[in-house]
C-alpha cells in the first residue's frame, strides 16, 4: 500500500517558455525605442528644414525690397540727371547764343526741312501747286504727317522756334498759287512726281514731339489748313436764345440772338486812312530794337530789356517797344495730343474747349485742364489717317461738329457721345465749320471749291455757295465764318479772294482782293462791321462790313482798311477778342501775335510751340486764348491788363 502513495516530486514546469515571453517583451520595447528614437530625429530634420525654408524666404523677400528700394533709388537719380541736364543745357544756350550773335550768322540747317501742308488745285491734289509746285489730279487734300521738332531757318538756340534777325529763307509771296511753291516750314524739295502726287502723303502715328523726325523728302502736316475761323457767340449769356438742360448751357433766355445787343467795339474805328505795307508792320521801322524789317520777330530776346519780355519754361513773350504795354500774358495749360492738333474752338459759355487731331475729337475743361469727353466715330475704317480738321460748338453747347478729310460733317451729340446727324455732299475734305449764333444753320468750307449752308432741325442744304468762276483754278475754301446777325458768310480760298454772300439768298455779295497768296483764315469782328482775314502772304487784311455788297453794286473794288505785317511765316488762323479790342494771328513762324486793330501795331509777340501755329481761338466770355500746333499740342494762355 505503500507504494500507492509513492508518488514522485512535482517540478514546476515551463520556464523556458516564460523566459521566451520575456525576450520578445524585451525586443519590442527595445523595437519602440529605436523609432522613437527615430522619430524624434525626423521631427528634429523637420524643424531643420522648416527653419531653412523660412531662412531663404526672409532673404528672398530682403532681395526683392532691396530690388524695390534700387529701382526707387534709380528713377530717383534719373529725375535728378535730367534736371541737371536742363540746367546746364539753360547754361549753356545762352552761351551758344552770344557765340551764334558774335559771328553775325545764323547756324544753317542740319538737314533739309520737309514740305509743307497746303492747299492749291493742280492734276492730283487740290492743294498739290502749293506743296510742290506742280500739277497733280484727284482733288484731294493730302493729311499731315508728323512734323519734325526743329526751328525755322534763322531761329536762334535756347529760344525754340525764333526766328532770327536774319529771317527765314525766302519764300514766294506773289503769283498765282497754283505756279508758286512756297513751302510751310522752309525751302522743300523738288516738286513730286505725277505718282507721287497720286497717293495721300505720308503721316506719321504722331509719337511724342521730341522723338519726331522726317526723311529730307518727308512732308508737313497741313500746318497752313487747320484754323479755327468765324467768332464764338458773343454778348451776354441772356441775350442768346438758348436751352435748358444741355450739357453745355451758356444761357436761358429765350430772345432772339439776331438782335445784336448794342456794344462798344473798338475794331469798326479803325482810322480808313491807314496805309498797307511796311509803315503797318508790327513795329515802326525806327528805333534800337527794331530789325531789318521793323517787327518784334527780328528782336533777339536775349537783347530785349527785361520789362519788355516775359519767360516761362518753355516759351516766352516780346512786347513792342514803340507802344504803351497795356497787355500781360500767361500759360494756363498744357494739352498734350497724340498727334498734330489741326483745330481748337471754345464753348459759347467758355467753359470748354475742343479740339480735333487725327480721328478725334476731345473736349477739356477750361478751369483745370482735364479731358471730359473723346468723340470718335468707330464706324469708320481704321486704316491710315482721319484727321479732324475743323471742330464747332453748336451756341447752346450740346453739339460740336466736326470735319474731316472723309468729306463728311458729323454733329455730334455730346451728353451722349453719339453722332445725332450727319450731313453728306463734300466732293473733297471739309477745312472749315461755324455756327450761326441761334443756332439755326451751320456753314461748311471743302476744297471743293464750295460753301455750304445746312439747316440744322431738318439737315437740308438750304445753300451751296460755289465758286464757278473759271479763271480760279485754284479755288478751294480754306475757311469760312458767319456774320454775328448771321446776315452773311464770308469764305477765304487758295485764288488769294475772300468771298462773301448773303445767307438769306445765296447771292454773291463782294469779291475782296488784295491778299498776294492764299488766304487760309478769316473772322469777322463781334459787331460785324469788320472782317478779319489771314494769307499765305505774311499779312492780316482788315475790311470794312459796314456797306457789304455796295461796292459791288457800283462795280467798285472793296479795299482793305489796312494790313498788318510783322509776321515771318504764312499766316495760318485770325481771330478776334470779344470786346473787339484785339486781332490775334497765328503762324507758321510759331509766333502769335496780338494787333491793335486801331492802331495796327503789335502789342505783343507770344512764342510757345515747336512748330507752326495751325490754330488760334479766343475765348468769348474770359481773358483767355487757346492754340492748337503741329508740335501735338494745345495750349491755354491768359492775357489780361497790365498793371
């Protein structure tokens, strides 16, 4: 039995198997270190990386400030330069100046200057004798290129576009236009071919004036078509029958404007005895100042006294020396274009100004000089150029019109910048618009040898004032103006005649002969007793309105009251001042002139463009005055009272 209970010693098994557990535990704890470890090391190479990335992005945005501050720095040093290479180019020139004085002669020319704008009849271009002295076709008138930013011959250096005691190279001022060559900024080429008379010359996009240059055998811009003619509504904004509401209003009454409020008007006193030629030029022929011909365009600046001269920037005004200064004058604004600008003209109400260039139209405000509205036709072909050549506003401000080289007349609506009618028929480009002071007809001027009259309610052609005479061959009208009682149209053409008719019958009213070449401008005086006219010729005519169609009647020549000379260049555009007091010229010397109708001298001689003067205007209700040039640029002046 013992044996049954004999049972051997247990021994706790399984200890190998305990121990195995223990290793795995070991090496998975040992596993989870290591990424730890490894783990914690990435997000160290994390942060690493992050911190360069945020280090070259700082230096990245330190680079471009610094690129930021020298490109600041760099238009800081050019402004700098180019102020002090104005000013020791203003050093200088009157260095070169005395020098230029000292050797008694003018520097020649650089290069040959290009032929003019202009206007005469020939086989293929109505103004193509005066250009080139040839025959030409097509009666078209050539458009303008882009001028060349250089002075007339004789200028002098540091004053640009002065003409120099010398003068300017000669130009023809007798003959009949379509044998003569003048040429609107100097002596020009030989005459153009057949051919090349057959195409429309070339124009240029019209950059910035200072980057302007032509080929020898480049053409002009028509500096000598591009006026602005006949006078803004006068008097009183109540004494002109106009309008509530529209854009422009210069008045509300509702009078009749025909009736001519009576006014004081110095220019119908003119003395009839006043005789033409030099004793009429813009200063007598006598005295230290004056020049070879007597006028303020032989005085060199630099000798003028100082209470004799006035000098801005960029231009600079002489007042005769053999009158009492009674005038001060200013530069208002400046209106810079992109191409050559043919026509200004004010607003009834003076407020606003337009003018017209190459396809456009722009009106600006008066007070501050900023563009307020853009016309432009963008139904027509943009190929080549369209050269607006004359604008108009309608006397109660909501309508300009304006011609172009594509014979078509377009009134303008301006509130909406749409055109509300357009009056067809021109054979050839429209040089010349102006309004009748009611506003019932407007008057247009083509080289088509016609003046037409327009009905502006119905858009009829009420009148077309040809000029079928068939020994003018050379009749194209260059300019037009209406009469203040809006009795008659006055019209200036290439056969050196102005014309004037009724506009209550059409009928011919007087031939006025006198001017010895194109007459390209005129205007008549605010009492319309006067009529101002401006040629080809150097002179301004004065005529006397008071009897119209008299002489003619008893087949008696109406003769001028007087001429004034003392221009260097082809007088482009006339105009008279409000008060009647002053005729103003403007010419292709770059010059304008104010005149004493009275008097016929010169108060003063105004320089302020780069090249011809194409277009003046005066203001009708303020002292200011406004020229257009083919230097791309309108300019407003003030002239005012000295005192």
């Amino acid at each position: 039995m013992s044996n049954i209970y004999s049972h051997r010693q247990l021994v706790p098994g399984g200890g190998a198997g305990s121990n195995r557990v223990n290793e795995l535990i070991d090496a998975l704890k040992q596993e989870f270190d290591n990424l730890q470890q490894e783990a914690a090391m990435y997000k160290m190479q994390r942060d690493d990386l992050e911190h360069k990335v945020q280090q070259q992005t700082d230096e990245v945005n330190l680079i471009r400030q610094g690129l930021y501050d020298l490109q600041a720095t760099q238009k800081n040093m050019k402004v700098q330069y180019d102020n002090e290479i104005r000013a020791l180019q203003r050093d200088i020139d009157p260095q070169r100046i005395h020098h230029s004085s000292s050797s008694h002669a003018a520097p020649p020319p650089s290069h040959p200057q290009p032929p003019p704008p202009t206007i005469g009849q020939g086989q293929n271009n109505i103004f193509g004798a005066i250009m080139s002295g040839g025959g030409g076709g097509s009666q078209v008138l050539v458009a303008p290129p882009q001028m060349m930013d250089q002075p007339p011959p004789g200028s002098q250096p540091g004053h640009p576009g002065y003409p120099g005691p010398n003068g300017p190279q000669s130009v023809p001022q007798s003959g009949g236009s379509s044998a003569q060559s003048p040429y609107l900024n100097g002596s020009g080429p030989a005459p153009l071919s057949q051919q090349q008379h057959a195409s429309k010359r070339q124009r240029m996009e019209d950059g910035p004036p200072q980057n302007m240059g032509l080929p020898p055998n480049s053409q002009q811009p028509p500096s000598s078509l591009y006026n602005s003619n006949g006078m803004p509504p006068q008097g009183p904004p109540g004494q002109q029958s106009l309008s509530q509401g529209g854009y422009m209003n210069v008045g509300q009454s509702s009078k009749p404007v025909n009736k001519i409020p009576k006014q004081v008007n110095l220019i119908s006193q003119i003395p009839q005895n006043i005789p033409e030629g030099p004793q009429s030029s813009g200063v007598p022929p006598t005295g230290p100042l004056s020049g070879a011909q007597s006028g303020l365009g032989d005085m060199d600046p630099e000798n003028v006294p100082a209470q004799l001269k006035k000098e801005g920037s960029d231009w600079f005004a002489i007042f005769n020396p053999k009158v009492q200064r009674v005038l001060d004058v200013e530069l208002f604004h400046t209106l810079d274009h992109n191409s050559v600008v043919c026509c200004v003209k004010f607003s009834g109400d003076g407020k606003y100004l337009a003018t017209g260039c190459n396809r456009i139209a722009q009106i600006y405000d008066v007070h501050n000089g900023q563009k307020i509205c853009v016309l432009d036709d963008t139904s027509v072909d943009k190929s080549g150029d369209l050269y607006i050549r004359s604008v108009c506003f309608s006397p109660d401000g909501k309508h300009l019109a304006t011609g172009a080289e594509d014979k078509q007349i377009r009134i303008w609506d301006i509130r909406s910048q749409t055109i509300s009618k357009l009056f067809p028929g021109h054979e050839q480009d429209i040089y010349s618009l102006d309004f009748s002071r009611d506003g019932r007809f407007i008057v247009s001027g083509s080289g088509d040898k016609t003046a037409r009259v327009w009905d502006m309610v119905s858009g009829e052609l009420l009148y077309k004032l040809a000029i079928d005479e068939p020994s003018q061959k050379d009749a194209g009208v260059t300019s037009v103006a209406i009469s203040p009682d809006a009795l008659y149209v006055a019209a200036g053409s290439l056969d050196k005649i102005v014309r004037v008719w009724d506009t209550r019958t059409g009928i011919l009213l007087e031939r006025l002969e006198g001017h010895k070449d194109s007459v390209y401008s005129v205007a008549f005086s605010p009492d319309g007793k006067t009529l101002v006219s401006g040629s080809l010729d150097k002179t301004l005519k004065l005529w006397d309105m008071t009897h119209c169609g008299r002489n003619n009647n008893n087949n008696q020549k109406n003769q001028a009251k007087t001429t004034l000379t003392g221009h260097k260049d082809f007088v482009l555009s006339v105009a008279v001042s409000p008060d009647g007091r002053w005729v103003v010229s403007g010419s292709k010397d770059r010059g304008v002139q104010f005149w004493d109708p009275l008097t016929a001298q010169t108060q003063f001689m105004l320089q302020g463009h780069k090249n011809s003067v194409i277009s003046v205007a005066l203001s009708p209700t303020g002292k200011l005055f406004a020229t257009g040039s083919g230097d791309c640029r309108a300019r407003l002046w003030r002239y005012y009272d000295e005192m």
